[in-house]
C-alpha cells in the first residue's frame, strides 16, 4: 500500500501534528485575546511576571493598561496580563 501512496506517511505525520500541537495553541491564543479585549476598570489581575494589583485605567491606542499596586501604579501592556492566575483570583471561593 505504501508503495502507491508514498506521501502517505508524511501526510499523517502533518495531521497528527496539527491537531495536538498547532490547533490547541491556536485555541489558546485566541482565548487569551479575548480575555485582553475584555478587561475593564476594576478587574483584579496578576501579570505573568507576578505582580499582583488592579486595573486603574485603560488605553487602547496602544493596548496598554495602568495597574494599580500597593507601591503605585505601573503601566503594562495587556499581553503581560496573566489570563489563567487573573481568572483563578476572581474565582469565587469555594466551601
């Protein structure tokens, strides 16, 4: 069989890689614009460097935000935002 197909193998090999690598990391960029896009006043967040505080104001002519901390308040870009930590803060707790 592999005699009449020879692309065969690297075929499956493209298709194997493209739904356990490439699909899911399209899937989590897009959440994780999402989650940037939706951000607001107010929103207690955790960027990826760690840096806890809320979100003072934001800009979008360049995507950036200010947060708010206890030493001041920081701009950052909203990329810099941690998506899973920030969601994990504002969970409600459970009992």
């Amino acid at each position: 069989m592999l005699e009449q197909y020879p692309y065969l193998p690297l075929l499956l090999m493209f298709v194997v890689v493209y739904f356990f690598m490439i699909a899911p990391q399209r899937k989590k960029n897009k959440q994780e614009k999402k989650f940037a896009a939706e951000l607001k006043r107010g929103d207690r967040v955790i960027t990826k460097s760690g840096m806890h505080g809320k979100i003072a104001d934001l800009n979008d002519n360049d995507f950036s935000c200010i947060i708010e901390t206890m030493a001041g308040k920081i701009k950052f870009d909203r990329s810099a935002i941690s998506m899973e930590m920030s969601k994990r803060l504002n969970e409600p707790e459970k009992k």
